[in-house]
C-alpha cells in the first residue's frame, strides 16, 4: 500500500513539473498563429505540442516545437520575425531552462 502512495505522489509530481509556466513580457503587439495578442504580461506554458499563452483576457494555444538547448537561457525571450509590418512570434527562449519552444507554421489548405 505504501509503494502505491509513492508511487503516486512520484506521478503527481511528474505531472506538476511538466505544466509549470514562465512569464514573458511584450513591449509591443505579435501575433501567435492567428492570434493578436497585445503589449503586457503574459503566461507561457506548454501542453503536449502546443504552446498556452494567456493574458490579458486572451488565450491562445498554438502548435510548437519543443527543443532542448545545452545551456539554460537567463531569461525568458521573444524571438519574432515582420510579414506584412506586423511582428509574427518564431520562438520563445524559456528563462533558467535549456527549453526553446519553436513555432510552427500551419501548411496551406488546397
């Protein structure tokens, strides 16, 4: 019975570690998918292949890639490219983790 409570509490773990998020701030609106989301603070997380970003009474769930780096990044970034003169978000440098989440982009529909 006791190795069932660990083991338990060994999952629940697991599990509490996989769902944490980081705080990124945006001095400027982006896009993430089809989503606008606008300058402010903002949660990031990730939930099986999908990034979660909420704030701001927005939330948006959107398809990444996550990557594992060598070394921890310092600080949670943005990394965005401009189509069209609005800034689309690429990736997201998670802070004091060796996690990169990596956009990708929907292919078109025939």
């Amino acid at each position: 019975m006791l190795s069932k409570v660990v083991f338990s509490f060994a999952v629940l773990g697991l599990a509490l570690a996989s769902a944490k998020s980081y705080t990124m701030t945006l001095s400027t609106p982006v896009l993430v998918g089809n989503t606008e989301l606008k300058a402010g603070n903002y949660e990031v997380s990730v939930s099986g292949q999908n990034a979660v970003i909420t704030g701001w009474k927005t939330e948006s769930k959107t398809p990444v890639r996550v990557e594992t780096v060598d070394a921890k990044f310092a600080a949670t970034s943005v990394k965005y490219k401009v189509e069209g003169g609005k800034k689309q978000i690429q990736e997201i440098q998670l802070g004091d983790s060796k996690t990169r989440l990596v956009f990708v982009e929907a292919s078109p529909q025939p």
